[in-house]
C-alpha cells in the first residue's frame, strides 16, 4: 500500500467514525427534540386525574367545579349531581336519540346532555373540545346554565 493510498484509508475510516458517531448524537436527540416541539404543540388539558380527582361522577364534578372556580362559573356540587343524574344517570356517554333537538340533527349529549351549539359556544378553555368529556360536558353545561338562569342550581329540569 502506497504512502497514498494509506492516507486516503485512515482518511476514510476517520470519516466513518465520525459520522457513525454524529448520527448517533443525531438519533439522542431527536427524542428531545420531539418531547419538546410537540409538548409545545400539544394543549393540556384538563381531566379529573390530572387535577388528582377520582375519575368517577364525584371527581368530574369536584374537577369541574376546580375549573368554575378558576372561572368564576358558579354552581354547587348538590346542583350539579342533581341535574346529572336526572339529565344521564352519571353516564358520561349518554346521547338522546328521540326529543326535538335529536329530530333537528343535534342530539343532546353527555353528563348534562348539551347540544354540539350550546356546548361549543360555552366551551371553557383548558377542557377537552369533546362533549363526551365529563368535565368539558359538565363545565361547559354549567356555563351556559350561569348565562341562562344564574347557575346550575337554578336548573330544575330540562334546560
């Protein structure tokens, strides 16, 4: 082997090394970088768990009242349980199928059975943009129940 060509050879195994181990600093990052563009992209948002309720009807309702509080939506947790239960039996899925707001296209939907309308333009930010979401549907009914009738603890039927 020439003086040449054995500089041409480390020349080349340096390079390897180099970019072996590049792509190796590259492939340690990326996970970092990912976390961190899409944390920055992705909102949070707000469920009974990660406010350390139960996630049941008492701990939607205490995270949704969590969530009025930082508001100022009033409402009580007796008004709430009260409407929820004759509204969905605590079902957080619970969708009507058969009164008028169904026949126009617009079932109610959820805990306290909104419509897509009311529950999109009463939405609270920070909770989910889903009307199955117990503590977006219980927030969100009871901030349009504060602009209609005051609170929820006025709501004695349908609403």
């Amino acid at each position: 082997m020439s003086a040449g060509q054995l500089r041409h050879s480390r020349t080349a195994r340096l390079t390897r090394k180099l970019a072996v181990a590049g792509t190796g600093l590259a492939v340690l990052a990326l996970p970092i970088m990912g976390a961190t563009t899409a944390s920055a992209a992705t909102p949070t948002v707000v469920t009974a768990s990660s406010l350390g309720y139960a996630n049941n009807l008492d701990g939607w309702i205490r995270a949704s009242l969590h969530v009025m509080g930082q508001h100022a939506i009033p409402g009580t947790y007796y008004g709430i349980y009260r409407n929820v239960i004759r509204e969905s039996s605590g079902n957080p899925y619970a969708i009507n199928l058969w009164d008028s707001n169904a026949a126009a296209g617009t079932p109610s939907k959820g805990l306290l059975q909104t419509i897509d309308p009311t529950f999109q333009a009463y939405h609270v930010a920070g909770t989910s943009w889903n009307p199955y979401d117990p503590v977006a549907n219980i927030t969100a009914a009871c901030n349009y129940a504060a602009a209609r009738y005051g609170s929820i603890d006025n709501v004695w039927g349908a609403y």
